[in-house]
C-alpha cells in the first residue's frame, strides 16, 4: 500500500475538522461543515476497508 492516499486523507480530515470547528463558532454555516466532516471520515473508512479486499485468483 502507498502511504500517499493515507497521508492526504488524514490531511482532508483534519482541514475538514478546522473548518468544521470554524462552524460551531458560527463563522461557517454548520450544514456546510458538517457534510465535509462526513465525506473525509468516509473516504478514509472507504480507503482502509478497501486494502483487504480479496481480488480474486490469478
């Protein structure tokens, strides 16, 4: 596995929980963050379950 993928994710996610923190403070609308928050943590989830994926016999 490259760590390229891995390391952007974990990037994407904690820029999301800023601007997301940045929404409870009510400077961004809240259901604007909150989705950005989702779509990050679901990536990630969407990466790290896809590595052990069986692909089959050769």
């Amino acid at each position: 596995m490259t760590k390229i993928p891995f390391i952007l994710c974990l990037v994407f996610i904690l820029l999301s929980l800023f601007i997301n923190v940045l929404g409870l403070m009510k400077l961004y609308p809240i259901y604007l963050t909150s989705p950005i928050l989702f779509f990050s943590l679901f990536l990630l989830i969407a990466l790290l379950n896809n590595q052990r994926r069986f692909k089959g016999f050769k």
